[in-house]
C-alpha cells in the first residue's frame, strides 16, 4: 500500500504540469529551474535520511513524512505563484527522501524472507500507483475538475490509506546498523566499498534521468510537438507508467528465469529502442507506444538499485543514500536540461533522447564491465 501512496501522490499533479504552467506564467526554461530548486531542495533533505531513520525507525519516520508529502500535495494544489508552487513541490521531495529509504528497507527486509523475490512487485505497485494517479489526473483535466479541488480529494485518499499502512508495516527493524565510512569509522575493504557506493550513485542517476524524463515531459512531447489537447497530452505519462507497470508486476518471474545479469542486459535494449521511438516516431499513436515500451525496459532499474543498496553492509540506509543522491544529482540537472533544449529549435522529442540515450548507453557500458569482471 505504501508503495502505490508514494506513486499516486506524485501522478496526481505530474501530468498536469502544462496546466500549472499556464496557471504561473511560467516558460518550458522557467518551469525547468523552479523544478530543479525544488530538486536540489530534496537533495539537502535527502542527505538526512540514515540519521532520522537511525533516530525514529523505518515505520514511524515514514508515516510522519508521509503526511508532509500530502500537505505537499495540497499546497501544490492551491498555489497561484511559483513561489507557493515551489514550497509544496520542494515539501514532497524532503519527504520522499527518507520515505523512499525507509519503504525500501522494510521491502528489501520482506523480500529476503521469501523463495521468490519481490522488489520487483513492490515496485510495480509504485507504478500501478502512478497509472492510477495518472488516470485521475488525465480524466480530471478532460473533465474540466480543477486541479486544486482534484488534489485536495487525493491527498484526503491516501491520508486514509496511511491507516492501513501504520498497522501492516514491521515494527522492529532488522539487518545490521553497523558504524559506516560516513560515520568517521573505516570499516574493511574500504576502497571496495566506496567504489561500490560511487557506481550505485551513478546508476541511480542513470536510472532518474530516463525515467524522470519519460514521465515529466511525455506530456510536453505531445502537447508543443503535435499540438494535442491537455487531455491527450496526460496519456503520454500514462502509457509509460503503463509499461512501467507491467514490467515490474512481472519482472520478479522473468528474474529468476533469467537471472539478474541477462535481465538488466535486456533491460537496457528494451528501454533504448522505447526511448528512440517515443522522441522521433512522427506520429501520437507511435509516441505513445514508444512510452510503454521505455516503461517495460526502465522498469527493472530501480528495483535491482534498491534491492543492491538495502543489503549492502554498513549503517542503514547510507547506500540508499548514496543512490537517491546520485538520482538527486541528476534532477538537479535534468528538468534544466531538458527545459532548455526544448526552448530552442529543437522539438520536445529532441531534447529528450540527447538527455536520455547517452544515459542507456552509460548502462550498456556498466553492463559490458559487469561482463568481463563477473567477480566485481
């Protein structure tokens, strides 16, 4: 349930982003830096994470910022200027931050208790999350509902559902928490161990980039580049989460027919030939399905990322961190990127693979090195 709140609340305002722009007179460059503050906002936030988890536990420290997130959600909704519109946005991501950490811990924990692994499906509750937040949000513009009135009732939604989710969550932590290099305490195999938390930052930021992207601007993909109605525009960011969504629900079966190596290898072809169609097909239809299957390849990223960084030894949740910073870093550049490039001559579609594609063929190259040194 946890995971299908944390992807709700950020699909139920994502795919009216046009709206909100046109509500704070902002430009695609101007909406790019308001969303990259809010970014490096949650980046500072972030950094906090293993020190409020160590002090709270994974289950009260979730729920607690699990409600700042829907007061986010709601200021989100009532802002009128980029000034309010920033604090809400910046609320959420400070909160997700240690949600996202906490969440993972407890799934990561859950999934090692079972024969068949289940990061994957955790993962494709977040998703089914956002393609239900998506369709709200999608049907509420057709509609003509406001977005303030759309967000207010969501947020009540899956206040309610934090109910549930306090009684269903473990109420004692488990594995290690053990001092870290971060603490000022070098454990063994120190340099191991850095390079391991340098390439799960990396990748991180690999696997923010095609997915941010792919979610954030489908909509602008198809409302500045063919000219569709808000409506229309919102099913961009539905058929990726779509796709996003039926990889993950299925994606801990393909593991362990598999294997992890040849999954992530697959991963990385499906995810490029999606992105490539969705940001030079010359037609809606083609772009929309272009998204999906971006989302069935980008997927499996992050539950494999995640899973990696809650079993790595160390103080908990510091290589969580590591890789939500390394995704941070690379949102902070993102949004910019992407909002800036898209303001030229260049088209929506674009911008989007020059940001996107170096970053698959940044996978394809950890993949060919996994390849050759299997013992690393």
């Amino acid at each position: 349930m946890q995971f299908f709140v944390n992807g709700a609340v950020f699909a139920s305002f994502v795919p009216r982003l046009p709206e909100i722009r046109e509500r704070l007179g902002l430009s695609l460059d101007e909406l790019g830096v308001t969303l990259t503050i809010g970014a490096i906002i949650g980046l500072v936030a972030s950094m906090a994470s293993p020190a409020i988890i160590h002090g709270l536990g994974t289950r009260r420290a979730l729920i607690a910022l699990v409600m700042l997130m829907l007061v986010g959600l709601v200021i989100v909704g009532l802002a009128s200027t980029p000034v309010i519109f920033l604090i809400g946005f910046s609320a959420i991501l400070m909160a997700d931050g240690v949600v996202d950490v906490a969440m993972n811990l407890q799934g990561s924990w859950l999934s090692a208790r079972r024969h068949v692994p289940v990061m994957n499906r955790l993962h494709g509750l977040w998703s089914l999350g956002t393609v239900a937040g998506g369709l709200v949000a999608a049907q509420a513009a057709a509609s003509g509902v406001s977005l303030r009135t759309q967000l207010i009732v969501v947020a009540a939604a899956l206040a309610a559902a934090l109910v549930f989710v306090g009684r269903g969550l473990l109420q004692v932590d488990e594995g290690g928490d053990e001092p870290d290099a971060l603490d000022g305490v070098i454990p063994k195999r120190t340099r191991a161990r850095w390079i391991m938390l340098i390439v799960l930052a990396v990748s991180g930021g690999f696997a923010l980039t095609v997915e941010l992207v792919s979610s954030e601007w489908a909509a602008f993909r198809l409302s500045e580049d063919f000219g569709t109605s808000l409506g229309v525009a919102g099913l961009g960011f539905v058929a990726f989460s779509v796709g996003m969504t039926i990889g993950r629900l299925f994606g801990d079966a393909i593991l362990v027919r598999l294997g992890d190596a040849l999954l992530f290898r697959g991963a990385i072809v499906v995810s490029g030939t999606g992105l490539a169609v969705a940001a030079f097909a010359p037609h809606e239809f083609l772009v929309l399905l272009g998204y999906s299957i971006a989302g069935v390849g980008i997927s499996v990223f992050f539950p494999k990322l995640y899973d990696d960084a809650a079993k790595s030894p160390g103080r908990r949740g510091v290589a969580l961190t590591w890789l939500r910073s390394g995704s941070s870093l690379m949102s902070l550049v993102t949004p910019t990127a992407v909002g800036v490039l898209a303001a030229s001559r260049l088209s929506v579609g674009a911008a989007t693979a020059i940001v996107t594609l170096p970053c698959i063929a940044g996978f394809a190259l950890l993949a060919l090195l996994a390849f050759r040194r299997p013992a690393s």
